[in-house]
C-alpha cells in the first residue's frame, strides 16, 4: 500500500511541482496556502490554494475574500494515489490553517481538455461556467485581461477568445455545504468537449 503524506511545503517545492508539473507552468501570485505531496516519502508534487482571480467570487454566496479561496493549483507528477484523496486531505490541511474560510472554488479549464472529473469525483457542486475572457499574447505566451492589462505591448498584442470554465463549489461547514447545493446544476459530461475521463477511485483517465 502507498503511503501519501500531504503536508505543508516550502514555497520553492511548490513552484518546482508547478513548473514541472501543471500545464501552466505559472506559479499564482499573492498569499497561497501550499501543500506538498509525498508518496512513499517521494515528492511527487503540491496542491496550492490562493485568493482567486476575482475579489468578487464568494458575491453568489454572499461570502468576503476573508471566507472563499480558490484551489489555484494541483500539480501532480505520475503518481499512485487517487487524485480525490490527495485533494481531501489538502482541504483537510486548509480547514485547519484557515479556521475562517467557508468554502473553496474551483475551475476546470475546457481549452485544456478539462471538464473537472476530480471534482465530480470529489463530490464538489458544479455551478455552471465563467464568464469569456480575452487572453494577449506577450513574451511568447498568451496572458489572461487581469495578467496583462498594464503590460506595455498590451495595447498591440495579438488577442484572442477564450471559453468560460467549468467552475466548482465545495463547503467547508455544514452550513455553507447546504447553500451551495441549492445553486447546483448538473454536471457537465466529459464528452461535451471530447475531454479525458477520471476514474473517481483511481483518480486517473481512463
């Protein structure tokens, strides 16, 4: 049997899991919540919580910045345990660290093939799709409106749509739990994009 050890890492651990490991390669900005992976006492990467990309995500719930965080990374390399797991004891670490917070977002990126079957698997209440966004195409990679609005090559730069993402809800009280349920619709089917499938024990795609 694996044994998984999720825990608390240095910020230099969970910028190596990003870049190795997470299509973005981007480590997020701003104060982040970083929990290392380990299986049989292997680094195999790190799950990161963040303030989010708007100030204005928790509004639906009627919640403050000081009460939602989003899940801004899971960067995980070829690993054994199920992705559900490691996620859950993340959010158990999250719970203990952030005693305030009452729920988590999360968002699954279509353009990457995404739908969110570890959210599905995880139980997560799926509330519908973000809202279209232009990207730029500064120093060799497209930037999201909020990463490059103040660039200088802004206002020249190649631009392009993009399509809103799956966005995911979890609870962290009862409470909360409850109220996102009732803004619940029903999940998006992996070949409504033509994207993999993960298998809700295993983690992986099938």
């Amino acid at each position: 049997m694996t044994d998984l050890v999720v825990a608390g890492c240095a910020t230099e651990a969970a910028s190596h899991a990003v870049s190795k490991w997470h299509y973005s390669q981007i480590m997020p900005t701003g104060k982040l919540i970083k929990c290392g992976v380990w299986e049989d006492e292997r680094f195999i990467g790190a799950v990161l919580f963040g303030r989010g990309a708007s100030p204005h995500l928790g509004t639906m719930l009627g919640l403050d910045q000081t009460e939602l965080c989003e899940l801004v990374r899971v960067a995980l390399r070829a690993h054994e345990s199920p992705v559900t797991q490691i996620v859950a004891k993340a959010l158990k670490i999250l719970k203990e660290t952030s005693p305030n917070l009452r729920a988590v977002v999360s968002f699954a990126d279509p353009a990457q093939g995404h739908h969110g079957g570890i959210y599905q698997a995880g139980n997560w209440t799926y509330t519908g799709t973000s809202a279209v966004v232009t990207e730029y195409r500064i120093g060799g990679r497209w930037r999201h409106t909020r990463g490059a609005w103040n660039h200088p090559a802004r206002p020249t730069a190649p631009t392009r749509l993009q399509p809103g993402k799956h966005r995911y809800l979890k609870g962290l009280d009862k409470q909360m739990a409850r109220v996102i349920r009732r803004n619940g619709i029903a999940y998006p089917s992996p070949a409504d994009e033509g994207s993999t499938v993960i298998h809700p024990t295993s983690g992986r795609e099938v």
